[in-house]
C-alpha cells in the first residue's frame, strides 16, 4: 500500500513527489513509462529553464537534473519503464512493465502527471499529400536531440508554438535550411522570447496570417503551397506561393494527455482539456490531484514545478487526513469577456489561507488592459496589465479578503481594454 | 515455371490466392509494392455491404450478397476484426423514402436477410444522434465493418502458409507471350507462367494492355475522408448511409472496427496521369468540405473538429457497370474494376474466378491438407491473468509502445515477424495499429523506427515510412558525426 502514487515522473510528478515528502508523506511512488526520469524536459536541450523557479537558466536536462538530485535524499521510489494504464476511483493503479508484468498497485491518493501530446495534421485538416517528411516539432526534437538523427534538410514550420521555434534554431545549428515559419493567427503562438532568439536571430521568416493549402510529395514531401488568409482564417485566393521543401515541421498546439482521467470519470474542462480542479489541484475525485501540462498546457516548466508543489502538498494533506475538504461549499470561477481559460474553476473558501493564484490566459492580443475580478458585474477587485497574449499565461491573485467579504458563489473574470 | 501468377495483392489479389491455395498448384504473387493492401484496399470505407444496392440479376448483385456471407466465414475462421452493426439508409424526403422501398424490393429479391424499412422515429430510437427532419430509413442487420487491409493480410497469410509465393517491390513491366507460357517482367527479374491474373487494382487496365488490346477504359474516382477520435465513437451504431440521388451516393458516417468513425468519401474523378504522384490520394480543402457538408445533413452535431486523420483512396472505376472478370486471352484473366461492393464481393470474385479458369480447363486437385485457420496474439482483449502470462513468456509484450493504442513491443515485433512481416512504419500500423491514434505517431514514432531498424537489421535512417524508399530521417546529426 503506498500513500501517493504519482503517474508520470517529469517536470510535474517530480515536483509533486518532492512537495509531498517535504509536507510528510512516507510511501510514495513515482511511474514513469520512459527509461529516465525528466519527461519532455530530457530533449529540451536548449536553455532559458529555470528564471522563475530557481532564478538562473539551465537547459531542460539541468532543470530536470535538480529535481532528481533531490529525489535521492528520499525515500521516494521511482518504477522505470512502466506504463500505468487505468486508475481507479478507489485509488487502484494497474500497471505494467517488462520487468515487472501486469501489477495492481493500491494507494491512498494519487497524482496525475501525464503531460501532453502534440495536436498532429490530422487535427488541422490540411489539404495535400501524404508523404514522409511532415512530423510534429517534438517528434523531430525527440529524433534530433536524443536519438541523433537529422528530419531533414529543407524545412518549413507550420505553427508558431514555441516547441516549432525552437526547433526552427535547432535546424539550423545542425545544418539545415529554415525557410519559413508560417502562423495562421495574425499574433504568434509562442513566446515574445522564442520569437527574437529563435527566428529574428536567424533571419528566418515569420508569416503571420497564413496557412498552407497544398502539400505535395509522393514518397518524400518536395513542396508547400502557403497562402496568406483572411480575417475569417480563409485563404485569399492570388496569394499562393510555392515553397520546395523536404520536411514540415507542425507546431500546432498541445493537447492534455487525460486517457486515465477521463477514464475513470474525473469531471473536465472543455476549454483546458484537463480536469477541473478545485484551489489545491483536486480533481472532482477527492484524493486524485492534477498537474502540470495534463492539466492545462504551460508555457513554462517553472510555473509547473509551482503547480505541481501544490498538488504534492495536498495530496500529503489528504493522505494525513488533515482536511476532509470533499463536502465543504464551493464557488466558481466563470471565464468571462476575453478569457479563453482560468484556472482552478472551483474554490472552497476554508481551504484557502491568503490567496489563490488565478492562471488564465486570454483570447486575443490586448495591450494594455484591465482584468477584473466581479460578481454579478459588480467589480470586486482589478489589475492593470500589459502585452496580453493567448501564447503567454497569466496570473492574478484572489485573495482570501475578498472571498470572506461577501457571500458568493460564482465569479466572473473579465478582460477589458484599458 | 508458375501455374499461375496473380499480379496485385490487395484483396481481390490475396482472395484469388487464397482460394487457389487449395488446390495442387504452383502459384506466386507479385506485388509492385512493399506490402498486401497498399492501395485501394487500405483506403476505403471498409464495408461489407448487405446487398441491395447492385441491381437485381446482375454478377454484382450474386457477388455481392454470396460475398457478405463468404466475408463472415472467412473473417470468423481467419481472425480479421468484423463487426456485424448493421446500416441504416437514410431518408430526407418523401421522394426518398419511395427511393427506399425500391432498394427494401430490390434486397429482398438479390436475397438479402432481414431487411427493414423503419419510420423516423424507429429509426431516431437507434440512432438518437441523426438529423431529427428524416423521413424514415431502411435497416439492413446483415451489413457489417471489416477492418480491410487486416482482412487482406489474413487470406495473403493463410494462401502463404498453403504454399503461395509473395514477392514484393515487383512493379510488373512487361509481358511476353512465350510457346505455351508467358514470361512476367518485372522492376527486378522475369517469371515465367502457365497462366496470369490481373488483379492489378488501378493499374489493371495498364497490365491488361500488356497482352491485348484495351477491352475497358479505367477512370479513377477520389473519395476523401475523415477518422475521428474514438472519443467521437458513440456519434453513430450503424452504418449510416444517405438515401441515393441522382446527385450521387451520398456521406456515410460509420464506426470502424476499432471503435473510431469513418467519414465520407466524396467522389471526383482525377486524372489518370496523377495515378502514383502522391497527388492522387491527396486530400483537398473541396473534398474535406464536400464530405463534413454531407455529413452535418445526416448527423448535425457531428464533431469533425477531432478528426485525427484524413486521407483518401481512388475507386477503380471503369466505363463499365458492372465488376471486369474475364478472360482476355488464354490462360490470361482480368479482375478490374473492382469499385463498391468490392471489398464484400471479393470472396465469391474469386470463387467466381476459380469456376471461370477451371471450365477453361485449369485442373484442380485439391491438396491433402490446407490450413485454413490464423490466429494472433490480442493482447489487448486479454484478461489481466492473461496478460501476465504472455508477459512472463515474453517481456516484450509488457513495455507499451503505442500509448494512444496500447500497442506493445511484443506486438510490434510479432508484426515484423509474422508471416507477411511489415516492412515499414506504416505496415506496422496497418498489422498493429501503433500509431493510429490521437498522437499518429508522435509519440511511438522514433521508437517504432528503432525496433523496425533492429528487427531488420538496418539503420533508423533505413527505415521507410510507408512504400519503399519512403525515407523518415535523413542523415545523422553534426554531434554523432
């Protein structure tokens, strides 16, 4: 019998496994289905980790390194190379491994930590052939970064995320020729930061507003159409040109990975794609927690180390009984005017003790605004804030001051131009 | 020297092997690919169709409904994914519903079992998803989904181990008519032959024109599609087909064996010329839009936004009606235009085939034994006791892969092993299904490219996605060299 079972040992889980040993609990175990623990982090090989979190900047693999050096101060046990494949509500985990076969695991509470996985061409509908030489951005970092083999020598990205950026840079340094990042929003969907270091740095081409129409190849992929499109995302016809190229690299986004939430009937977030959560990362199951991207996709590791502290916090609460927070009343956070997501949706007053961190994101480009906390329009408290992007996530304090001066049920976030 | 080369291994190719394996014969298929079911085989709407759809007395309307009893036998005795879910034509006017009792008669005289004509509300009862505005429908129990390329890798598989030869990457150039053989040449060698049967696909008018003139002209039809996330998989239980208008067939949604749904085709007829350019079985944002537009009038809320994947195949449609099954000279035999209900009709094809050559002649002796039987490995069906003992057997089978699918090594090995072994990353999908989830790939991809460079013997930079010389990487990074 474990006290917490943390599924997936990256950036999240370790986070989460570390926090709850800190805050007393004993009998933790972390699966991890890779062959190392680290997760996404192990082929980030470029720097600019760490600047929140611990103030300076490693790269992904030192980032990760941290957080293993300390696991071996613990008694957290670690099971490589294992695949959990379904949870139950009664925190039983079945898993499975070459060494160890199928195995029912029971636990007290559980932490899901699975990270994410990449949007593909199937989700985007793109016109064209199917030949080789289009993968996702990560697929090639994985095959550039860990496995030492090179995607191609003509490329082309097809999305702005930050994974594509990077790997735009990383493409070149290895020789090969970046002809164009191409964005269907009129705004990028990845990091001001990425923007200058990875493209303007390399003079490689950002066409906002743009998308592809035609794919050709028949074994190999030979040439891209790209048009520029309207204000409804629509190609203009006249606008074509034809880009020869051997790969195309697609950045199109990140999707939770929640086959074991869902599963087992954690309540979701249609806007998230993650569970809904309540202010200390429990799911609509008491005991089972959620964090890091399998919850909501970050742009940085380090507010998931943040998050997932939380998680492993009160998953040690939970486990030591300290609070028995199922059945106390709850209010909800609503997305208002201008916010596509906020998170966590749901808070219980009396288990907030200053404040709870709000982490939202907007929907359009904003520059300078006003996000507003209200109820029933009346307007409880209100930040000013500046350069809002949907690429970037964003955090407003709610502080337990304002929960206890009025008896409420809902909120309402709101963003409006300043 | 062959008693008979079978040019083709989709299905018709592995039918017609398949029941020849029975007989005393030396028997060898070229495939110009790298692997059974690679064209029009592997991209279609993977139906076994009930039959009332060929018109009565036709070879197609025999074929077809002999073929859908065939198919259950066959996928029953051979382990080919089936599942019996029935369709239901619907009806959006009055005029269709007229439409449907014309088919409901037709059916009933081609034979068909069970037909049902259903009014709207029996029919929203079953499908409380379909537009709430239809007239009615006509329910056919009998229609099942197969899972296509598995179904023609089965009958290659059971043919083999009878004793029939696969050589694959044998693209057929030529044909020499010889004294009293022919003499097949290909990319890679000549094969002499007693006898030849074009089951050449698309190209069967090309392989036909080897030996004599044209006798049809084919005119390749694109149909497009959509695979939507199991997680769309309760959007429809049957077969949804839309009543046939003079506009055409219409948009059918459909799950799949797997438990995803299927959606499409359109039909457009493409220029010959793009056959094999990779233009042909492209998708096209016209196609993509004719298929959801079709698809929003039988199930309104239909979610293509989770599609993960689209592709498309091309019907090999001729200027004839019916199905091509002839002799074109001696010891020379067409099976062209295979469209719709060809995949169903396959079996009895070849069985019509078979009946075709022996009154011209072919003897058949039956073999003292011929294994009719095939079995895999379903890991994934298995029971957790189950599991532990296949994985204590082999620990392969307890590292997952795949995790979209849960496809194991164990099982991604056994497909580069069996007896038709995949070649490439797409064969693996096709005999595993690694990689045809919600990630495609993403994930398993590089590990899926390791194990097939490891099973091969040959480098990652090797390995092929899907046809030959379909290279994944391109080189080694600066660092390694």
């Amino acid at each position: 019998m474990y006290d917490l079972i943390v599924v997936g040992g990256g950036p999240a889980g370790l986070a989460a496994a570390l926090s709850a040993y800190e805050n007393g609990c004993e009998k933790i175990l972390i699966v991890e289905r890779d062959l190392e623990l680290g997760g996404i982090l192990n082929q980030c090989i470029h720097n600019g980790f760490g600047l929140h979190y611990f103030k300076e900047e490693l790269t992904g693999p030192e980032y990760a390194e941290r957080f293993i050096d300390q696991l071996k101060n613990t008694s957290i046990e670690v099971m490589l190379d294992t695949i959990v494949l379904e949870i139950t509500e009664d925190k039983q985990v079945h898993t499975m491994s070459k060494e160890n076969g199928y195995q029912l695991l029971q636990s007290k509470a559980i932490v899901l930590a699975m990270g994410c996985r990449e949007r593909t061409r199937g989700a985007i509908q793109m016109p064209g052939s199917r030949p080789a030489g289009i993968l996702t951005a990560g697929a090639a970092q994985r095959y550039v970064n860990i496995e030492g083999y090179m995607v191609g020598k003509k490329v082309v990205i097809l999305g702005s995320g930050d994974i594509g950026l990077i790997m735009a840079r990383r493409m070149v340094l290895e020789g090969a020729e970046v002809l164009a990042c191409i964005e269907l929003m009129p705004y990028s969907g990845g990091l001001t930061r990425n923007i200058v270091q990875c493209l303007d740095d390399f003079n490689i081409p950002l066409y906002l507003s743009h998308t592809i129409t035609d794919v050709t190849g028949k074994d190999r992929l030979e040439s891209i159409t790209m048009a520029k499109v309207d204000d409804k995302r629509k190609p203009i016809p006249g606008t074509e040109q034809v880009i020869d190229c051997d790969t195309l690299l697609l950045s199109v986004g990140l999707i939770p990975e929640n086959e074991l939430s869902r599963n087992v009937g954690i309540q979701m977030d249609q806007q998230t794609r993650g569970a809904m959560v309540y202010e200390n990362m429990e799911t609509s199951i008491s005991g089972i927690f959620a964090c890091g991207n399998v919850l909501h996709v970050h742009d940085l590791v380090d507010y998931v180390s943040a998050e997932s502290s939380l998680a492993g916090k009160a998953a040690a609460e939970y486990v030591q009984q300290q609070n028995n927070i199922a059945e106390k009343d709850f209010l909800t956070i609503n997305n208002g005017q201008g916010i596509s997501y906020i998170l966590p949706q749901k808070i219980r007053k009396e288990n907030v003790d200053k404040k709870v961190d709000l982490y939202y994101r907007v929907n359009q480009v904003y520059d300078t605004c006003i996000v507003s906390i209200q109820h029933q329009g009346e307007e409880l408290a209100k930040f000013k804030r500046k350069n809002l992007a949907p690429g970037e996530m964003e955090t407003i304090p709610l502080r337990k001051k304002l929960l206890d001066k009025v008896d409420i049920k809902e909120l309402d976030i709101v963003v409006r131009e300043a | 020297m062959y008693d008979i080369i079978i040019i083709g291994a989709g299905i018709i190719g592995t039918s017609v092997a398949y029941e020849l394996a029975k007989y005393q014969l030396n028997i060898c298929v070229l495939e110009a690919e790298n692997d059974v079911s690679v064209g029009t085989t592997k991209a279609n709407s993977a139906i076994l169709h009930a039959g009332y759809d060929p018109k009565t007395g036709s070879l197609n309307a025999k074929l077809n409904v002999e073929g859908s009893i065939l198919a259950k036998e066959l996928c029953e005795k051979l382990d080919v994914p089936r599942k019996q879910i029935g369709s239901l034509v619907i009806a959006f006017s009055k005029e269709d519903l007229s439409t449907l009792e014309a088919l409901y008669e037709r059916g009933k005289q081609n034979g068909v079992a069970d037909l049902q004509l259903l009014t709207a509300e029996e029919t929203l009862e079953m499908e409380p998803h379909l537009n709430s505005e239809i007239f009615g429908a006509l329910y056919a129990p009998t229609a099942a989904v197969v899972n296509p390329w598995e179904f023609a890798l089965a009958l290659g598989e059971t043919a083999k181990i009878n004793g029939v030869e696969f050589k694959f990457n044998q693209r057929v150039l030529d044909i020499q008519e010889e004294n009293d053989f022919f003499s097949v040449i290909t990319e890679k060698g000549s094969f002499k032959t007693k006898q030849v049967i074009n089951a050449a696909g698309i190209h069967a008018e090309e392989i036909h024109r080897l030996v004599a003139p044209p006798t049809f002209k084919t005119i390749p039809c694109r149909g497009e599609y959509y695979l939507l996330d199991l997680e769309e998989g309760e959007t429809v239980n049957h077969v949804i087909f839309q009543c046939p208008t003079k506009a055409g067939k219409g948009i059918l949604i459909s799950p799949t064996t797997h438990g995803n749904i299927i959606v499409g085709p359109n039909a457009e007829n493409i220029a010959p010329e793009l056959i094999n350019t990779g233009a042909d079985i492209a998708n096209t944002s016209m196609g993509l839009e004719q298929v959801a537009k079709g698809a929003r009038l039988s199930v309104p809320t239909i979610n293509l936004s989770n599609s993960i994947r689209n592709f498309s195949g091309i019907r090999a449609n001729t200027d004839r009606e019916e199905f091509v099954i002839e002799k074109v000279i001696d010891d020379f035999y067409d099976i062209a235009g295979i469209n719709s209900p060809g995949l169903t009709a396959a079996p009895a094809i070849a069985r019509y085939l078979v009946d075709l050559m022996a009154e011209d002649g072919l003897v058949l002796t039956e073999k003292e034994t011929f294994i009719d039987e095939r079995t895999r490995v379903h890991f994934n069906d298995a029971s957790i006791e189950e599991k532990q003992k296949i994985i204590k057997e082999n620990p392969d089978y307890g590292r997952i892969i795949c995790r979209c699918e849960n496809i194991t090594e164990g099982d991604i090995r056994q497909s580069l092993r069996q007896t038709l072994p995949a070649s490439s990353v797409d064969g693996v999908k096709r005999r595993t299904i690694a990689g045809m989830g919600r990630c495609q790939g993403g994930f398993c991809g590089p590990r899926v490219v390791e194990i097939i460079a490891d099973e091969l013997n040959i480098a990652p930079t090797e390995v092929d996605l899907d046809k030959l010389g379909s290279r994944i990487l391109t080189g080694i990074t600066k660092e390694v060299n």
